[in-house]
C-alpha cells in the first residue's frame, strides 16, 4: 500500500510528506511470480512499466553498462510517473569485492547514482527489483533510500496453488477437476512449476485426439500421471 498509494493520490501523499518512487527488492525462490507482481503493481498503479533486461544493459565493453543504465532511467523519468523493473538485479549490482571486474563495479556506482537522483531526479519513479540471491546484492543498494523495502515472495500456498490450476485451465476443455487434490499434491511448487504441469497434462488429451480424431476433456488423472512422473 506504501508503494502504491502515493501513485494514485499523490496530492494526498503529500499533505503527509510522502512521495512516489523508491525502490523494492523483491526476493524468492524462482518462478513464483516476482515479474507478475511487478506488472500488476503497475497495473495497480496506473503507471508505465519499463522492463530493464540485463542482458540488454550489461557490455562488455568500459562505459557502455553505465550508459545503457542511465538511458534506462532518462526513459523513466521522461515517461513518469513509471516503474522500471530489474530482474536477477544481482548480475548488474553484485557486490563490489573480491576478483569482480572493474567495470562492474563501475556499473555498481552508477546504480546508485541513478537511485540517488543525483543524475536526475527520481520522484514518481519506482525501481522494482528481483532476484533468488539477495545475499548476491551489493549492500550500498540493499540500504534505505535505495532497495530499503525488501519483499519475500514464497512459493505459492495452497490456495493460491488451487486458483492457478483454475486460472491455468480457464480456457482448456477440463471436466470435474478434484482442485484440492491438486493444490494438496504440489506442496512447494512454483507458480511456473504449476503452469507447465497444466501444459504437460492438456497435451495428453490433445495427442490422442490427433492421433485418433476422438476428443475428451482433461481430467484429473491427466494431472495426477503428470504430477507422478515430476516426483520420480
């Protein structure tokens, strides 16, 4: 609510000293839906969503990571109120030690400027980060003004594991679907996890369909022998 809040009534966030932007880290285990929660509080927000690739900033070549990173922020600013979203935030903001590279700690720096407004003001811009590895993610941008809001995300509980089978299946041809049972046999699973067993266990029906013209809905069975072949 602190992050979404100042971006929807901003007049009255700041009759009360707050403004919009910061940072959030968002950590967890992978596939459990840090990049969905990131577009939803867009959403939410009504801002821009700016989705920062790594692989797309990081070069290899001295100056061009501080670059492709200032760009990134100019965008933002230009287009606030906005969100940009880093994903696996540690391969660009690493600790700064040891044999690390010099231009990536260069890169580290730069971050921190950016977030620091001191290459251009950061109101009305949220940086959203994610990462499997916080303990990877330089202390200097874990502190407070920067990434000071950190937010487990955990594996899915049961009864968001049952509203994404149902979500998964809305649009696949399902019979009466034993969702609790479901929900109980992938304690620990990732919302991705459940998401390619829904995939895995529509393609059955489907191939015999394609093979012998005769159709049928996908029943639990189909997701129990899915779900069994995960576990051996």
């Amino acid at each position: 609510k602190y992050i979404v809040w100042p971006f929807k009534d901003p007049k009255l966030a700041e009759k009360y000293g707050m403004k919009a932007g910061g940072g959030v880290l968002l950590y967890g285990p992978p596939g459990c839906g840090k990049t969905f929660i990131a577009k939803a509080t867009a959403g939410e927000c009504q801002t821009n969503f700016i989705n920062a690739k790594i692989s797309d900033i990081v070069d290899m070549y001295a100056g061009n990571t501080e670059k492709n990173l200032h760009k990134v922020f100019v965008t933002a600013r230009q287009a606030a109120p906005a969100i940009i979203f880093f994903d696996e935030v540690e391969a660009l903001g690493g600790k700064r030690e040891g044999e690390q590279q010099q231009h990536m700690k260069m890169a580290v720096n730069q971050m921190l400027a950016e977030m620091d407004g001191i290459e251009g003001t950061t109101e009305n811009v949220l940086v959203m980060a994610a990462t499997n590895m916080p303990w990877d993610v330089d202390p200097a941008l874990r502190r407070s003004g920067r990434f000071g809001n950190t937010i487990y995300i955990p594996p899915p509980d049961m009864q968001s594991r049952k509203a994404i089978f149902q979500l998964e299946c809305k649009n696949r041809p399902v019979s009466r679907i034993a969702w609790t049972r479901l929900a109980l046999a992938t304690w620990g699973y990732s919302s991705a996890d459940i998401k390619q067993i829904v995939k895995e266990a529509a393609m059955i029906p489907w191939e015999q369909e394609f093979k012998t013209g005769k159709g049928r809905q996908i029943n639990t069975g189909d997701f129990v022998r899915v779900i069994k072949q995960r576990k051996n």
